[in-house]
C-alpha cells in the first residue's frame, strides 16, 4: 500500500481544475440579486446574475475588450451589460442583443455572444454546471443527496471562498480515516466526544451504489506503543468536565429519519466531492468546489431533518449560536491548515489510507469526463 | 471589422514595452534636484539628477555589482556617485571619472561607463528621449504638439507612475470612441455634458498629417432598442439641477486660439500615443509612458491658451479647486479601472472601432523603429 | 581585472544554494526546546527539537502527506510526532517508530523515516551540518575558529533570518575591501574611527592555510581626484566632537590574546564564509547560512576574549546597551541595503576587487562538494 506517485488513478491526476459535467453548490441564492456577482470555478471565470427571480450564469468576460461583465450592471431587464462600451447580452442566451455605443442598427448585434452555464436553485443554493462542450446536463437532482430533496428540513450552512490548497486535498482530508482522531483531539467540537486511538477500518459501498462509506470493524480506544507509551494520554480535566464527558458518552437516539438512511457507516463521499458525515440530530454536508489548481470554495451545510417546526428552529438557533463556530469554524478549520500546508505526491500511504485509495478509484469509475 | 489577433499589426503587436526613438515627458521639472531620482521608461531603469540647472538621465545601474545609481548621491558637482563603493560617473557622458575607493589613479577611472538619455525640458516637464542604440535624436520639440510651443499658455497637471495596464491599453481607451458616452456617462465632469447615446464617426488625419481625429458624422442622442428599452434612462434629477444642465447645453464660445486649431473633432491622438481632447476653453493632453509591459506612467496635462495674466490664474485656481479631482480625478480613474482589467487579445471589434484599428495603423505608419 | 561573469569560478558559481558538506550555526541553543522549530538551511527545511537536553535535526517533511513536522509536537520522549496523522519519529534516526491512528501494529511502522542532519552545539549555537549523501561528517570544531574554543570568552549576537539577497552577495560583502570605507563613512559606529580615502591591499594567506586576510599595504587618508575635488569631504562637526574623534585616533592597546592570534589583516575570511573583523578589545564574526537562492540567514558574534570575569560582564552590559544596536544594527544594515539591491553578473571588477576574486579562489580550492 506504500506508493509514491498518482499514476495509478489518470483522471484523478489530470482534475487539478476538478471534475466537469458535475453540477456544483456555489452560494447562497440570497446572495444573487439584480447586481452581478463573478465567481471562479474549475479554472473559469462566471458571473451570477438574477432576473425576475431566476438566477443565470455566464462567461464573465466580455468578448470586446476582455473585461468582466461581473463589473456591470443589468440596464435591461433579462440582461447585463458590460461597464465599458455597453455591450448587453441576454441572460438566458448569452446572445449580446445590443451594443448600445453603436446604435439599435450596430451590425454586430447578435453576432457575438458568451458561454452561458446550466443553473439550479436547490436547498437555498445556487448550482452550476460545469460541463464539457456538447455534454448532455442531466438534472440537478442527480447530484444532491436524495435525501435532502426528499425531506423538509433546516439548513445551516457556511460558504467559504478561496480557500487554499487543491480540491483533492480537502477531499482526500474529508474522507481521510487517519486523521479525525488525531488532529482534532483537542478540537471544541470533540471535546465531549471520545476519539478512539486507532480503528480497524473498511471502505463499503452503500446500497445505491454511488456513495462509499467508512465502515469501523473494530475500535480501539487506548493502545500501548512499546518503548513509547500510552496513547492518548490522560485529559487533565476538572472533575466536573469528566463526569460530563462519562455522561455524554452515552450515544443519544438517533433521529429516525437519519437511521432510515441505513448507512454502513459515519462518514460518507461521492463524486464530484460530496462528504456525508452522520450525528444522531443531524447530518454534516460538504463541498471542496474547485476554483483553479490551489484555491477551492469550501461549502459545508449542517442539516436536521426534525419535521416539527419548533425543532427546526431549535436546531437554527443551535446552529446559529455555536455549532457554527465551533464545528463549521474551529474544527474544519484545523482541516483547512493541512488542506493548505499539505504537498502531495510524492506521498507513503498506510492501512487508514484504504480510504483514500478507495475515494481515488471512486473517481476513476464515476468521472463523467470522456474516456482519453 | 471582427478581429481576434493583432497579427495585423506587427509593430504594434510586438512594442509591450513601447515604442522607441521618441521623446517622452517623464516628470516634472521641479521634481527633480541635486538629489538622484530613479524611474523606469520602456523596461530600462533611469536615474534624473540635476546639476547646475540642468537635468541629466544615465542607465540606474552601477555597472560594478549592479546597484542603482539613484541610491546614490552628487558628491562632486556634474557627478553622480554609487553609494557601495564611490564609483562616480559624469552626469553628461556617463564616464566613471573617479573610483574613490580606489584613488585617483585607480586604472579603472574613464575606462567604464553608463549610457546616457537626451534630455530636455520644456512647458515645466523633464522629456527624455529612449532610442535605439545609434538612433538619430530629433529635436525635442518635434514630439511636442506645436501649440503648446507657440502660445503663452498655462499648464495644470497631474503625473501617475505605476499606473496598472499595459501602455496599448492605455492608448486604447484614450483614443476609442466607444467607450466615453457609457462608461463615463455619471461621472461628475459629465454631468452638465449631455452624452449621445451613439453616434457615426469617421477617422480623419490633421491637415499636418501627424493627429487622426475622431469627427462625429451623425449624433444620435437617444435610441430605442428593439425588445429591451429606450436609451439613455430618464435622470431622475431635482429640477434646478435639470434646468442647469439644458442651460449648459448652450455650446460656450471656443477659445479662438483653440479654434485657429482647426481641429477636424474633438478627441486626435499621434505616436507615440499624445491625445488631445479639445475643450471650449483648455484642451486636456495625455501620455501613456510606459515603464514595462505591465504598468505605465500616465500624464495628463490641462492647458489653457488664454494670454490674459488673469485669465491664466482664473484656470489655475479652478485647476486646483476641481478639475484635477473631477476630471484628472474621478473621471480618468473610471478609465484607469478598465485599462486594469482590460485583456486583449482576443478580442472582437465593432463599428465605433474604427477609431482604434486606424490608431493602430497609425503606429504601423508613423513607428521610427527600425524595419524588420 | 574587468571581468563580466562568473565561469572563472564554476564551483562558486553553481553554489547558489551554499557549500554542502559544511557545519553551520544555525540557532541559539536557548531557541530549541522541546517544540519543535522549523528552520530553512541550503534549500531544505528542518525541523530542529531538543529532547532530554540534546538538539535534534530532522527533514522537516512528513512522508505520508508532505506536512511539516514543526507543525507537530513531542508526545514521547525521544520523538516527534506530525500534527495531521500521529505519524511518529525518532529523534535521533528520524526512523518513524509508530503510526499512532493505526495502532501499535501498524505494518508500515519502521518502514519510513525522514533524514536527519549531524547536530552539535557550541558556543551557545546550534550547528548543523548539511552534507551530501555519504560525505563524511567532520568534528564541529573543524569549522569553528578554533580561538573561540580554546579561550574562555564572552559572546554578544544577533541573528536575522530571512534577510534578502543571495548568500554570495552577502559574503562577498563582507569581505569587500572597497565599500567600508565609503558606504559606511557615516555609520554611527564609524563616527569616531577616521575612515581611509582609499587604501593600497595585498590578499595573504594566514599562517594556518585557512583563513585569507587584508593586508593594508598602504593607506591614504585623503585624496584629490582631477577635475572633481578633494576626498573626504571636511566634517562640519562641532569642535567637542572634533576633539573627540581626534583623540580617538590614539590606537588603543590590543587585547594581548587577540594580538596572539598574529593576524595579517583586520579582516579575513574562510569558507563556507566565516568573515572575522578584528578590533582591539573584541572580534566580530559573522555567517551568512544559505537558506534559498534569494535569502541568507545573518549571524553575528561580538566575542571578547578577556579573562576576568569583570571584564566579561562590563563587555555584554556595553553590547547590550549600543554596540547591537550601532553595529550589530544600523552599520551592518547598510550592507543588508547593498546585499539586497546587489544583482551581478554581469559585474566589472576593479582594483580593490582582488578581495573579492581571492575569497571565489578559496571557495573553488576549499570547497568539499564532490568534483564533476
């Protein structure tokens, strides 16, 4: 299992811009108004604008002079114009449909145009795809996990754009089985959970085929290294944290609807990078959306699929007053500082890294870009 | 008139960092003393220094370990000498005359030296002429607009190094036709100027050959676009700024010695790239200088041919009060934003670039570097 | 003596990342503890760590993900783990003794392991020795002045990591006979020594072979150069301060151990580059460690060599209170100021550079770098 080059997995190795014909949660649908917004994804440079309600995207470069049409403004409705010699194109087309320093009569109207990208508002979020020429877009559906179309539930969530390092690191981080117990001992959110010394892990498939999941076979919560010690070492805690901590080792009922996912285990993925990391109350969803080869736009959502309301909002209200802060902030951001300091291959995987080699195969057999 | 290269012109194409055997106004007269000042010109680093009244501009880099001459300083008068070591150079030969620290019969002296620029000043500015090895210099008043030389006149101004773009981008935006009814259409130097909506241009040369000019052969100053709306939108403006405005409309009376001009319309440009946007009562100048293929200095000028004394401190103060933020300001910052962000080629034309593609040829026609 | 590259001196030339197979003071030991600290050395990073008193230096880069062991801790003694997955090394042979997140019997555990340097620690420093593979390690000593181990002295230091400007030029710097006396003529710690015009210098050998020195031959305190004037300028300085530096002129009386050391010169120089300066009460020495091609880490000593323990005392309180901060400081950051603009080749030596051109010689004679 030592290996030292990426050779092994082509189309994982060639995706340093990430995986197309994927749609992609980019942000909030709150944050796309009537005024353009740019965004890079896999290496291409998108504007985001909304028109009576519906979101589009486009090639944010105006073929004139090259510059962004994130920089405009809409004049006309069901359009956005370029901020330089106004060039208007449609939203729906990418058609430019006139350029007004040359009159209604300009010959080049409607002769020139820009990309547009397939869009989708789903769970408060605007997605792209981001497609090869001529690929045919399958439905947006395809790719959110089913069971958050098929539930109401209560959403919280955090966006983070330019973050550093390549999307397969924090991919390879998120479904990393090595590494939760270790880097994120002394993490807030663990601190009343007990993280084990080392597990005996296997990659299993789930049912539909489509997600892999870290199934544990056996779990070791202390462990002796010969000639160096006892693993992990005592917490020096006040009494009263211990007794907490004893208390909440007693794994709470889990919500049934997350139990009717039978999942084999905690933590999930599927292509293009969706990680499914399973509580008892609720499910942790996330994102390493590609931007260029070192930065990626971080997306996590926190779900509950409580069906009383006032559930619901108690879980907002949670969410809102430390679960953010503490797990989508502390926590993923010690994630976010081996994301960046990593520097992969050359690489010598060991035994916890099955699920790494496993998340890597994943992608060589569900990729949809075309076969070399 | 879709173009997406600039194969069309090689000269142009090929002069990232400007076009040589020109004179170029560089900084202003009283900027520069018996202290070194170091710029960069057409990628080469320059050091001005002044020595009994006159401006001098060697190569900025001390030939024995490399270092820039303007962190020196004059020690003997005539000279410039290198902080490391004392290496002193003659201010208008450029010959090292003494290596202090290695006495004054150190057999080096006189056998190194730097390169030299031609050096003028006139209308208060220090010009520098950056020619290929063995050039021909033509008299400096050649590459200055003849007006500026024949008249009394007063100058404001203002001079930005390290302005971002390349200096063709600069040039560009100077001289296209397009862009100024849109993109500066609520700039506060516009806001009494009533913007056309488009209009019919043709390019004209000058009478002396050297200036093309944009003349407007059809001013269109509303316009209705099939399916999106009418142009430019109604301002919603109080009504005594609205009644301002229609009383600006009234064309002032032109400065007769801007008239005898006889200038074929208001915005011409020569090469190296001078513009010349022609008022009723000053006619602004400007120089994209550039420093390398990435930034260039921008100097612009405001003169006034006026030949009253009063009249010529009446513009001085009203230069200082508001033109310089207004319209050296805010209104050529709204050009310098798209001069940043601008990225060409590719690119497609349209019909308002004619006065670009003619700009081009211009340079084709009228470079003074040597033929390939 | 015009010379315009560096082919005279192949070995010199291809050393910009520094002369392997040398020790070098990298650190005060009262830096490196028990957290580890990671330093750049030669273009390889290192992770430095002391355990149960002794220094360690380990390749700062963890096997399996390419995180920086610095980032990490000590968990055992003897050892230092990686922050991301418990991998775990020794200190001393840098084999990885447990994999902690895959249990104690974790196949791959003694399988990997990181390089580790040759370490000692004298004079207060940690030195490390950055050899080629195979190369053996000689005794510390051997590239330390042996007069800073054969007396009782007292250190003052500082060291800058980081500081801009290749190695070469820093040590190229140091021993440069022209520029002391011109660039730093007006350094405080210059004010009361009288600086020569300009000097006549012979390069010598010291007697142990080792070492080269500058051996003023003659020495002219002013000079006039034809055309141009008298040098140094007269001081405009208070007649008190006057009087001052006058007397000052009285050579003081050498400190008999540094007077036992015979040197030819006042300032010598051996490879890798260890420059001495000697004055009459104390000898400064310094390093330039390579750390990258673009940046050098700086150490300077101050070292007295008197007996009494009086003696030493009265030294530190004097180097504490002004010779760091007028020396160690503002003059030796003149020469940061050349070391960092310098940019050669192409250069043009002159007279003085024999300093120069001697200490390339000594580096081509006494390098160890395997010959090609």
């Amino acid at each position: 299992m030592v290996r030292q080059d990426w050779r092994t997995w082509p189309t994982y190795q060639a995706s340093a811009l990430g995986l197309r014909n994927f749609w992609y949660p980019v942000t909030w649908s709150s944050e796309v108004g009537a005024r353009p917004v740019g965004v890079q994804l896999l290496g291409e440079r998108i504007v985001l604008c909304r028109d009576r309600g519906r979101a589009y995207a486009l090639h944010d470069r105006c073929p004139h002079r090259g510059v962004p049409l994130s920089l405009g403004r809409t004049h006309f409705p069901g359009t956005v114009t370029c901020p330089y010699h106004g060039w208007t194109y449609r939203l729906d087309t990418g058609l430019m449909c006139a350029a007004i320093t040359d009159g209604p009569d300009s010959p080049i109207t409607g002769k020139v145009g820009v990309r547009t990208y397939p869009v989708a508002e789903r769970l408060g979020l605007v997605w792209i795809f981001i497609g090869d020429d001529h690929a045919e877009v399958p439905p947006v559906e395809q790719d959110i996990p089913e069971e958050l179309l098929a539930h109401r539930i209560a959403i919280g969530g955090r966006i983070q754009p330019g973050r550093r390092g390549n999307w397969r690191y924090a991919a390879e981080n998120g479904f990393d089985e090595g590494h939760a117990k270790f880097l994120h001992r002394n993490a807030l959110w663990a601190i009343f959970r007990r993280m084990p010394a080392w597990t005996e892990t296997r990659i299993v498939r789930t049912t539909d085929g489509r997600w892999i999941s870290r199934k544990w076979e056996a779990v070791h919560w202390e462990a002796d290294f010969r000639g160096l010690g006892h693993w992990p070492p005592a917490r020096s805690w006040p009494r009263f944290l211990q007794a907490a901590a004893a208390r909440s080792k007693t794994p709470p009922r889990t919500d049934p609807r997350i139990a009717a996912l039978d999942l084999p285990g905690m933590v999930s993925v599927r292509v293009p990078y969706i990680l499914r990391v399973a509580y008892a109350h609720y499910i942790h969803y996330e994102w390493a959306v590609p931007e260029d080869a070192e930065h990626h736009r971080y997306v996590q959502l926190l779900v509950s699929f409580t069906p009383e309301l006032l559930g619901r909002l108690w879980f907002r209200i949670r969410y809102l007053a430390y679960i953010r802060w503490v797990f989508h902030g502390q926590f993923t951001g010690q994630d976010a500082w081996m994301v960046d300091v990593m520097d992969i291959p050359p690489e010598r995987l060991y035994r916890p890294d099955a699920s790494v080699i496993e998340w890597r195969r994943l992608v060589e057999e569900q990729h949809r870009s075309p076969r070399h």
